[in-house]
C-alpha cells in the first residue's frame, strides 16, 4: 500500500512508524525540514519538504498513484485542501483528514458538505477522541488505560497492581485454573522502569507491574476486584479546563443514563461563559484550578473523580496533584507529552489521557479497513491491540490456538464466536472461518499478527 502521510508532526510521526513497520511504501509531507529529517533518519520512510497542499508537492510525493492520503498537519484549513486537491487532481481513492474546529465538525456532522464538494472519506476529530477516552477512564477510574472492542462486548483495560493484590506471585496458569469461569486473559505486562512484554503461562505477577487485561465486559467488575481494586460508583466529578474537550465531557455526562453531579471549573471568563450556556446541569466555576479555594467551592474534597484536562500539561498535572492532596479519590490527567507520563506514579495521579494515542489509534483504525474491526494504540506505540474476523484464507481459521506460531509478542485474548458470544480462548480453542478475535501484539510482531489475519484491505 502506498500512503502520503502530510505532516509530521508527534500523529504523522507514529503513523509513519506504524505504517512503514508493516512494510508499506510511505512518504511524509511536511514544510518543515527538521521534522522531515527526523522522520527520514528514523524510520524506512521517504520525505518531501514543502506546503502539503501544493500540487508540484504532492506531485512529488507520488500523489499520482498514491492509495491513500492522511492530512494531519496543525492547519484545519490546509488539510482540507489538500484531500481537495489530491482528490481532484490526483483521484486519490482514500483520503483521510484530521480536523479541529468545532464548526467545521458542526458542519460534517450536519452532513452539509457534499461529497464532491469535500471529497474527505473519514474526518478525525483529536478533541472528540480524547472526550470519549476520557469518559471511558471516568467510567473505570481504578484503570490507568480502558478501551471497548467487539461492539462494546469486550474490554481492554490496564491496572496497576499494589502491595496488598491478592493474586501476587502466582502463575499465570494457575490463575486460569483458579478462576476458570472468568473470561479474562492477562495479555501484557510492564514491570517497573522496564519493558513492556507478553506474558506467558508460568509468569508471575508482581507489586508495582502494570498489566493489560482483556475480558468479558459482563466479567469487567469481578476481573477488577480479582486484581484488587475496588469498584466505586461514579457520582461526583469534577472537571478543570472548559474547553473543547472539557466541554464534551461534561456534555455526555449529562446525556448519560446514570445520574452523575459534575462540576467544572475555567479560568478564561470567556470560555467558562460559553461552557455555562451550553450545559444544562453542570455548575461551570470561573476560577483557577490551581487555586485550593475554588477546588473547594467545588467540593473537591467529596469528589469521586477529578478530570484536567487544560491545553497545558503541566497545570494538569499539579491541578491532579492539588486535588489529590486536597481529598479526592481519583485523579485522571490529561497528558501530551509522553515523557511526563513515568512522572504520574510518583505524583499519585492515577490516570492519564494521551491525545496522541488516541488520535493514532483512530487513524489506524480507518487505515486498516476491510475485515480489521478495531486497532488501538497501547503504550507509547509500543503494542496494539488488533480487533479482526477471521478469513478463510487465514493460516488461522479451522486451527487450535495451541497449533498456530503466534509471534512471541502476541496473544489472543478473546474471541467471539458466530453467535455473539466473547469467550476466554485458550491453547484448546478452535478459530473457525467468521469468529472476531482481539490480539495484543507488541509493535515489531504487528505484520506478522498481520499474516495471520490475511487482513483485505479496501480503498472503496
């Protein structure tokens, strides 16, 4: 497949990483040479610098027999035109945008943009990504990372086991024996200041590991509680930051089934004013989230749950801190630098949100179109994890786990069969021409995970 990927910023950087691993033919645009150079000396990909949406630039790219496009530069408006113009003149056949600007969004929700006069396939919104893996993290705010496959059927979830976690030191396989009706797989793991790995049968678990888990979403609170961590419900949150991703939050908070008091706290007048005209429940709080006394105006210290999620990572952080100290249970930070994350530990904030990550995994999403349902980013581009039906043509299909050569980085964790089942596989289970499986697979074992799958991959 050949792709230009049209900016090269942290997103264009990670899909160009995941996209060139797979051994795909892929070009970076971008007008600024250094991040080209970084691309190019980093990874098998090749640059061209200069304005994505130039002609003569995408010309250059090799627009003209490109498969795909993905515009994911800072600018709203030069994406755009640039899957204009590779559509116009170069008849590019998939052309992905990332946009930003809630009235463009407003727009292509609204459905008032034609096709052929916008000629965008998917359009990826970075604040409604990271509004919904916000959400997810509120909903199980004991998990450090959460995501939903198989129609919300199965869950993708990363906890941090403590001291005091009643399955320490015991193998993996005996856990399975232990608990044989919970359709849970432990799918990988990551030490303390170390590496993150696919775990075998005889591993153990220790205090301080981070681990990821896929289960059974009706087995969602008994895996958690298996792992010690106690299941609270949700009834107070506080949000700092009333921008467009705090906004969002509050907003589906108020649409949500169950009762939930939210409380939001803006420093910009301006924007604590739209907020407040927005929302119809939710109290908005002109203020500092820096500032003890306006977290305790908003009864921080009786918070189930305090979200920041301000454009600046640092005053997330020491708002999550501050909130901390000041009574709150659960702190969930968001987070853009990934440098800043081993730091969350040693401050006590208990979750993050990395923009990046989300936005990636959303692209990935749609790029690896056809029979790949789902593709989620974990860690910092180190693993995915990959949710796909199985082909006939797949060295899978008709096989038991135990007989396929599964790269050393990868396992299945679930598996739904025809009639909608999610079940817990093991080394006995059949895959059958049909079946959905989810398969964590380290990043450098993702084509081979790939071949597996004998993934189609569909431009129409």
């Amino acid at each position: 497949m050949k792709v230009i990927i049209c900016g090269a910023g942290q997103v264009g950087w990670q899909i160009a990483r995941h996209l060139s691993g797979e051994r795909n033919d892929v070009t970076v645009v971008d007008n600024n040479p250094e991040l080209v150079h970084r691309a190019t000396d980093t990874l098998d990909v090749q640059g061209i610098t200069g304005f994505a949406s130039y002609p003569d630039v995408l010309e250059r790219a090799g627009a003209q027999d490109a498969d795909m496009l993905i515009a994911a530069t800072h600018s709203d408006e030069v994406n755009m035109v640039t899957c204009q113009v590779a559509h116009s003149i170069f008849t590019v056949p998939r052309k992905i945008a990332r946009l930003r600007a809630q009235s463009y969004l407003s727009a292509v929700r609204a459905d008032l943009y034609r096709r052929d006069h916008l000629p965008i396939d998917v359009v990826i919104s970075p604040e409604r990504e990271v509004a919904e893996a916000a959400l997810r993290r509120l909903r199980a705010p004991e998990a450090f990372d959460v995501e939903e496959f198989m129609d919300g059927q199965a869950q993708f979830i990363g906890l941090s086991l403590d001291a005091d976690c009643p399955v320490l030191d015991t193998p993996l396989r005996q856990l399975s024996e232990l608990f044989s009706t919970l359709r849970a797989v432990v799918v990988g793991v990551r030490r303390p200041g170390g590496r993150l790995f696919a775990p075998e049968p005889r591993d153990q678990l220790k205090a301080g590991d981070q681990i990821y888990v896929l289960c059974n979403s009706e087995d969602l609170t008994r895996t958690r509680e298996i792992f010690g961590k106690t299941v609270r419900r949700q009834e107070r949150v506080v949000i700092i930051g009333g921008g467009n991703v705090g906004l969002a939050v509050a907003q589906a908070l108020e649409a949500a089934p169950e009762r939930i008091r939210a409380k939001m706290i803006e420093r910009s007048r301006k924007s604590a004013e739209r907020a407040a005209e927005a929302l119809v429940r939710t109290i908005v709080l002109s203020g500092d989230g820096l500032d003890i006394e306006i977290l305790r105006e908003a009864g921080i210290e009786r918070a189930d749950a305090v979200l920041t999620v301000t454009d600046d990572d640092k005053t997330n952080m020491l708002a999550a801190v501050r909130a901390k100290a000041a009574g709150c249970d659960k702190t969930i930070a968001l987070i853009n630098d990934p440098t800043l994350v081993p730091l969350l530990g040693t401050l006590g904030i208990d979750a993050y949100v990395n923009p990046r990550q989300t936005t990636v995994s959303s692209i990935l999403r749609h790029v690896r179109h056809g029979r790949v349902r789902n593709v989620y980013s974990v860690g910092d581009a180190e693993a995915e994890v990959i949710e796909a039906q199985v082909l006939s043509t797949s060295p899978m299909a008709g096989r038991l786990i135990r007989e396929i050569e599964f790269p050393e980085g990868a396992l299945v964790g679930a598996i739904q069969k025809e009639d909608g089942r999610v079940n817990r596989p093991d080394g006995s289970t059949r895959i059958e021409e049909g079946d959905v499986v989810a398969i964590f697979a380290l990043s450098p074992d993702v084509p081979e995970v790939e071949r597996l799958l004998q993934v189609q991959v569909d431009f129409f």
